[in-house]
C-alpha cells in the first residue's frame, strides 16, 4: 500500500473518555505518522487501552476527537492484548486467520479464491503453514500471537493498532513480530503499539506517545522519554504508582 505526497496519520484532538463518571482520558492530543513505528508508553493504569480502544471506535469520547487523517484511506485494525476468542473452541488456525476478511467482505458472504490465497499467505508470511489446519487450542502463546498477527495481515488496513503485542512472548518471537510489523511500516501503515517496555520504546520505536491519564508528550522517542517527561507522568499518574516495573525501567 502506497501513500501520496502527505504522510498519513492519526490524530487526537482534546480526548477525554470516561468510565463510571470519572474521567480515564483528558484532553488528549497528538498524532501517530505512518513511516516510523509508533508507541504509546504509561504505567498500568494510565489510559493505553482506553486510548486504542476510542481510536479503533469501540468507545464514544466524552468530548474531542480522533481523525484518520491525509490520505489514510483502508480503516483501522486493532490487535487487543488478549485473542478476544475461546481457545477451548474446536477452529482452525486458518479459520481464526479468515475472521480478518470480515471488515471487508462481512461474516457470511462467500470466501473468494483470492481471499483464501490471501489468508495463506499471512499464514506462511507468520510462518505457521505446517499448522494451518491444527486447532487455536493446540498453539503455544507465540504461535497463537502469530495467528493475530495473521488475521490482521488480512485485514489490510491503512492503520493498525497494537495492544502490548509482546505480552508473555518470548524474545524470538518478539523479533518475529517487529520485523511484520516493519514490513507494515515500509508499507506505508501507520503502526501503533502500547508498550510496557521503554528499553523497546527507546530500540524500536521513533515516535511515542507518553500517558498518564493525559498525554505528557508525543513526538520523537528521544524527545519524549526524558527523565523530566517521566517524572511529570509520574506526577500526574500517582495512581499508577504501584506500577513498579514501569518506574524501574524509567
């Protein structure tokens, strides 16, 4: 997928979402380019899921906005941290795969040879071929995070949304996952991931968003996890101070 002569990107306009009345994001402002993979950093607690959630649409803000903006034409993919699936159910690794087709072709309509070529190859590019027909039940957590990983593949839009991706993954997958997600970048995507870890932030990631209820700073990676950005966070988040991996790794 090509882009045109202005990089597309995500953009949040004063978002504030609440939950029960209290308020989970204030005034939320930035924007994620395409070109360059892009993090949103925060200790537990501070708004990261909520903030992918509003930008997928799966949460009505309280006020502001959120745009899919210069030519980013193709929608929005979002990977939740969890399979959002039964792994006890008897399905296919290549039928979990298909559910990617849904946002374009719809649940019950007929799959097309195209289509079917299309989820084989996300399945080979994850290379889990030799266990297309294997039940989800069956994969370790690094298998079945590729198979995610695959359906999203499939669903071939313009941006796509990333919860902790390399949750309980092991370091070879964790390489596996971020060269896909490279290859998304090259691609013209825009790619968002929330991250729990900066060290990975700082390695792979050019543009961050810092969260803490609000958004601290966005922009270049270096620019934005500062020391004084990350104590302003810790500031501003001092319900999230029981986080203490995070504050470690700061």
């Amino acid at each position: 997928m090509g882009v045109g002569q202005v990089t597309p990107s995500i953009e949040i306009d004063g978002l504030t979402v609440a939950y029960d009345g209290g308020d989970v994001l204030h005034g939320v402002c930035g924007r994620f380019p395409a070109g360059v993979l892009c993090a949103v950093v925060g200790p537990n607690g501070s708004g990261k899921t909520t903030l992918l959630k509003t930008i997928a649409g799966l949460l009505r803000p309280k006020s502001g906005c959120v745009r899919l903006a210069a030519g980013a034409a193709g929608g929005i993919a979002y990977l939740p941290q969890r399979a959002g699936f039964d792994r006890t159910f008897p399905i296919a690794v290549r039928d979990v795969v298909a559910m990617g087709l849904w946002p374009r072709s719809g649940g019950f309509r007929r799959v097309t040879r195209a289509q079917r070529d299309e989820v084989e190859a996300a399945i080979a590019a994850v290379g889990l071929s030799a266990v297309a027909d294997k039940p989800i039940g069956t994969l370790s957590g690094g298998q079945t995070r590729r198979v995610l990983f695959a359906r999203t593949m499939v669903q071939d839009a313009a941006a796509i949304l990333l919860d902790e991706p390399f949750s309980n993954v092991d370091t070879d997958t964790t390489a596996y996952l971020l060269a896909l997600m490279e290859g998304w970048r090259g691609e013209g995507r825009i790619v968002v991931a929330v991250l729990h870890d900066l060290d990975l932030a700082h390695t792979h990631f050019g543009w961050t968003m810092l969260l803490a209820h609000e958004s601290v700073a966005c922009g270049p990676t270096e620019s934005v996890l500062t020391p004084k950005n990350l104590g302003r966070a810790r500031h501003l988040c001092d319900r999230c101070a029981a986080d203490r991996n995070f504050w470690a790794a700061a």
